[in-house]
C-alpha cells in the first residue's frame, strides 16, 4: 500500500489476491457478470477494515446512480418563521437518514421556475418543496426524472408525494373555542386567498361561524399575508374603519406572525389583550411562546411533516435505485412515481390570549 495516501480498491485488490473489480463489487456495489464467492467476499471486507478503506462517495454515486442527496427548494426574504420550522425538521429527518442536503433558496417561484427544474440535473437524488406555487407543468418536469416531495403545495402535483396539515380543522377549531369562550363578533385575519392555506383557514373559520348560526359580515375579514407586518398593517385598518365599540371581541389570526403583528398594534392603541380582543394564531412558532402573554394557537407538525415528506424520498430514491440495478435499461420505469397525499392532523394549543366572556 502507498504510504500518505488514502487506501484504493486496488491496494485491497493487491491485498487480497483478486482483481479491482471483484472488490469494487463488495465494496460498491458495482453491476458485474462475475460472481464473488462467500469466501472471497468475506476476505474483501476483512482486508478493507485492516487497511481502513474508505469507499469514494463520488465513485460509488456514479455506480449506484445515486448522491445520497436531498434538494431543498425554499423561498427566502420572506420575514415568516414558517419557513425555519420547516427546514429544522426537513434537515433533522435528512440527518437521521444519513442524507446530504443542497438548498435552492428563491425569491420568487415563477421567477426562479426554470432553476429548480435545472436543480434536478444530476445533483441530488430528489428534491423537496416547501410551500410551492410552481404551475402543475413546471413540476410534471420534474416527477419525470427525480422523485419530487411538497409540503403544504398550493396544488396536489401529479407524480409527487403532497405534504399536508389539516388546516381546515384546525381553523374550524380554533374559531369553535372561540365560540365556546362565548365570543359572538369574531373577525378573520386570513392569509392569500390564492394560496391552499389561505383558503383552507379561511374555510375551516367559516364553517365554525356556520355551524353556530353566526353572522359573517365582510367587514371582519381581513385578507393579508402571513407576516408580522402583513398583521401590523390590517390592525391599523381595522382600528381605521371602528370606533372602540365597534371592535370584535375576538380575532382568529392566519398565523402566529399576523397574531403577533395584530397584538403589537393594539397595544400601540391601549387595546388590552385578551381583555379587550381575544386572539388566536396559527402555527404554533417560537413567537406564541414568547409574547406576553402568550398566543393561544393551532400547533402545525412541522417536524412530524419534514419526516414523513423526506422519508417517502428516500424510500422512493432506494426502490428506483434498485430497479435500475435489476433492469439498467429501463430508466423510465424507474423514474416513474404515483401521486400521494398525506394529511396530518394539527392540536389547539391553549395558552394566554382568549378570555371568556
């Protein structure tokens, strides 16, 4: 063996008394029409454990066909702790695997469409997308060729594994305690209407208002973002159009960040929470912990969501892995991958921010 070197399969090879290829079969897995006897590849491990031979990732990803590598496609710049509980999850799941991980940060989803299928070039060996607004078409490119999972899609993408929380409920929830803490004049602070969440929460309010027999009145629902200055800025306008006795006892907030904004403003104006306005968010972010008080909210399982999306990935990346290894030809069949949709359900955590009345 070459001193000051790293061991090579040739330096087991010479060891062992066989040829590169034999080890390289043993060792990664290289496709060859030559069979290693039981004997000889129990030999092959001893003398690569003895030598410390540590096999090339590279190398053996070209073999295998595969990097060990998830893509992660975010979006950035958007002031929404959202997006930092989900990635925690998605690269403490990627760790427990053993899995690398490549981030594509965006600014724009349309904008940027083109790079995140160029993400897919070879790589990684599947990609994940948070909170996606790709166009159907733009993802179909991908499912193609690489396994694709989402969590909270704006669309259930053919091909792909779909992520979700069951956000319809835990809006439905969140306004029936509401309800149930005696509030009649509830007001909606709902996020994007063109995005699922929006709708979803937004659904979830009004099927609660519903089922109570209560009145909905278009001037207690606000559309917003989901950031704490989306929040800050429909406050002022709900303060704008009411008189103090025209307020709502209770606010239901699209999420933690738009509660936090709301909960800013009041107190700006002298408007006591939970005395005066109840609120409740929605997500359950380190925000509704360190508020005072603290947001009474609906908890999303981020952490629960990253392992389901990036577990499908990697049991999918294996099963076409090995596919490819049975029958090298048929690529396509490979690639192939059927459309799932997984729903997990969300928890009303209750803490400081809702009063009976």
């Amino acid at each position: 063996m070459r001193r000051g070197n790293a061991t090579t399969l040739s330096d087991v090879a010479r060891e062992v008394g066989v040829t590169p290829m034999a080890v390289s079969v043993v060792l990664n897995g290289t496709q060859s029409q030559s069979r290693v006897s039981d004997a000889t590849r129990v030999r092959i491990l001893e003398v690569a454990k003895r030598l410390q031979y540590r096999p090339n990732g590279m190398a053996r990803g070209l073999v295998q066909r595969k990097v060990d590598t998830i893509g992660i496609v975010s979006p950035v710049g958007t002031g929404n702790l959202y997006w930092h509980e989900i990635l925690d999850g998605v690269l403490l799941a990627s760790s427990r695997h053993r899995q690398n991980t490549s981030i594509l940060p965006v600014t724009g989803w349309e904008e940027n469409a083109e790079a995140i299928v160029d993400f897919g070039d070879g790589r990684i060996d599947s990609v994940l997308l948070v909170s996606p607004l790709l166009e159907p078409n733009i993802v179909a490119r991908l499912t193609s060729h690489i396994p694709v999972a989402t969590i909270h899609p704006n669309y259930e993408y053919e091909g792909a594994f779909n992520v979700y929380s069951n956000e319809n409920d835990g809006a439905y929830e969140a306004t029936k305690y509401l309800i149930s803490q005696g509030h009649r004049d509830i007001a909606h602070f709902g996020g994007p209407q063109d995005w699922s969440g929006g709708r979803e929460r937004m659904l979830g309010y009004l099927r609660a208002m519903k089922e109570a027999g209560l009145e909905i009145r278009p001037h207690r629902l606000f559309h917003t973002g989901f950031s704490m200055m989306d929040g800050r800025a429909r406050a002022y306008d709900m303060i704008r159009s009411c008189s103090t006795t025209e307020l709502p006892t209770a606010i239901f907030c699209g999420s933690d960040g738009v509660a936090f904004g709301v909960m800013q403003v009041l107190a700006e104006a002298g408007i006591a929470v939970p005395d005066q306005i109840s609120i409740i968010g929605f997500d359950d972010n380190m925000l509704s912990q360190i508020t005072m008080p603290q947001i009474t909210t609906v908890r999303q399982p981020f952490e629960a969501m990253a392992k389901v999306a990036v577990e499908s990935l990697v049991t999918e990346v294996a099963n076409q892995s090995a596919k490819r290894r049975s029958d090298p030809v048929d690529d396509a069949e490979a690639a192939t991958q059927q459309t799932r949709k997984i729903v997990l359900p969300v928890d009303l955590v209750v803490r400081e921010t809702v009063r009976r009345i």
